[in-house]
C-alpha cells in the first residue's frame, strides 16, 4: 500500500483530479471573475476536498493539499499484523521521556501519527487499552492524545462504535 502522507505535495497533486471554479462569497470584483476556488478528488481514495478562502488560486491549492493529507490520515486505514506489530517510527518519534505522545498538530509528524494510532485501533477491535498497550503507552496519554483534537476524535468514535464500544468523551 501507497504511503501517501509521506509523498511530497507535486507527487501527490499527481495522483489527483483538481478543478478550478469561481467560488462564491465576499471579495468583490476579483473573486467574481477568476477561478481561484480549488477542488481536488484523491483518485485513489476518492476523497475530495475544497481551498476557497482564499483570491488566490495558489493559496487555495495549498489549503487544499494540507486538507487533503489531513483526511487521509483520518480515513484511510492499513492492515496491522499484531503478532508481527512494532512500534511505527510514527509514534516513536513523538515520544516524550516520560511516555507520553506529544506532537502538535502543526508539526510534521502529526498526520502520520494520527494515522499509525488510528491502524493499530482499528486493528485491536476499537479498544483503547489494547492500543496503548501495543504502542508502549499508558491508557491516560494516549486517550489525552486521542481526545485532544475534535476532528481525531470524531474518527476515533467511528471506529468504536463501528466494533460496538461507547464513544470517547473529550
């Protein structure tokens, strides 16, 4: 399987159909006339997202990139081998000493270590514990990790109850 989080943003773009539209809203004359709202559908995942804050076609292709990676990060999920399982370079990089994931959203390594913890939950059933125990981590930090971000958490309560578990609460 492709790691697309780890493709750079033009071999990326490559693998999407992008559409320039006229985006509607405030902006006047400029926004009116030229085509500066940007859509892409990723090919292989069929995700498809939107940049249209922006006059700028190139600010709103940006926009579009980083959501893009964002929700691949949060949808698409690979096999995990649990008798195989290692702790990703992921997760290990945003390691701290004292065992927690720490690693702001801004940060480079965020989406790929969103997406590594959202394989290994998925792959043990949704259960919290169980993940954390494969990821060398305490229940506490990575529930902290899991319900620091509203948009995660919303893909975390969609795995546990997609295996018939009670929602995280943030």
């Amino acid at each position: 399987m492709v790691d697309y989080l780890q493709l750079d943003d033009d071999r990326l773009l490559a693998n999407c159909d992008v559409h320039t539209y006229r985006a509607s809203g405030p902006g006047g004359q400029k926004r009116n006339k030229t085509s500066s709202a940007v859509r892409l559908r990723h090919r292989p995942t069929g995700l498809t997202v939107v940049g249209t804050e922006s006059r700028s076609q190139h600010e709103n292709r940006a926009r579009a990139i980083r959501r893009l990676r964002e929700a691949i990060a949060l949808s698409v999920r690979s096999p995990v081998d649990l008798d195989r399982f290692v702790v990703p370079d992921a997760i290990r990089a945003c390691l701290t000493r004292d065992g927690r994931l720490h690693v702001g959203r801004r940060d480079m390594r965020y989406l790929p270590a969103v997406q590594a913890v959202l394989d290994v939950l998925d792959a043990v059933d949704g259960r919290v514990r169980d993940a954390a125990k494969l990821l060398d981590l305490s229940t506490a930090a990575l529930s902290a990790f899991l319900t620091r971000d509203n948009k995660l958490l919303a893909e975390v309560n969609r795995i546990r109850r997609a295996h018939g578990h009670r929602p995280l609460q943030p």
